[in-house]
C-alpha cells in the first residue's frame, strides 16, 4: 500500500469536516421540525379553549357547528404536531448515527499522518 500524503490526509479530513458541517445543519433543520411539532401540540388545546370560549360568549345561531369545527381544526393541529414531533426525532437519530460513523472515520484517517495527529489531536476527539 502506498504512503499518502499529508496533502491527502489533509484533503480527506476537508473532505469529512464538510460532510459534518452538512450533518450538523441537517440536525438544526430536525431540531427545529421537533420544536414547531412541540410547539403545536402544547398550543392548539389551549388555543381551542380559548376559542371555545369565545364562541360560547357570543351566543350564536351556529355555536355547536362552530364548536365542531374548532374541535376538529384543533384535533388536526395537535396531531400533525405529534406526528411532526416524532418524525423529526427518529431523523435525529439517523442523522446523530451517521455523526458518530463519521467521527470515528475521521479518527482513522487522522492517524495516517503523524504531522496532522498532532496538528488536530485537540480538536478530533475520539469518543
């Protein structure tokens, strides 16, 4: 097997420092799906209370379909953000998986050089 270069390792380990900033921003995108599912499962109950309510105040002709519709509108919100929650959590599972697959590639290739262990030792951990 031939000796590489450290201009290769160095260009490798590029190479996987950009595929973890990719993975890095594909985990903020999942973070913040999983907030917005929170988010929207903690809020449409107690913004169709308030609705609720509001319906209720007024005495309208139609209050029971209107009521129906708020339940129902709600229902949904509630659900989408559950399910929203959920999806987004197993991404962030695959995508932590991968993280750590990349780490430990990066390991690996950074020991083929001992100039660029030394160089990156500090900032490469190997947990």
């Amino acid at each position: 097997m031939p000796k590489t270069t450290e201009q290769e390792v160095l260009a490798e380990l590029r190479t996987l420092l950009a595929l973890e900033r990719n993975y890095l921003a594909e985990e903020r995108t999942a973070l913040a799906k999983f907030r917005t599912g929170l988010a929207l499962t903690v809020i449409a109950p107690a913004a169709s209370t308030v609705i609720a309510y509001s319906f209720s105040l007024l005495k309208l002709e139609y209050a029971l379909l209107f009521d129906a519709f708020n339940l129902m509108f709600f229902t949904i919100l509630t659900i989408w953000g559950i399910w929203t929650s959920f999806r987004s959590r197993s991404k962030l599972n695959k995508i932590r998986n991968k993280k750590m697959k990349l780490k430990n590639r990066e390991c690996e290739v950074m020991k083929k050089s001992k100039a660029v262990q030394d160089l990156l030792h500090d900032c490469i951990s190997e947990d």
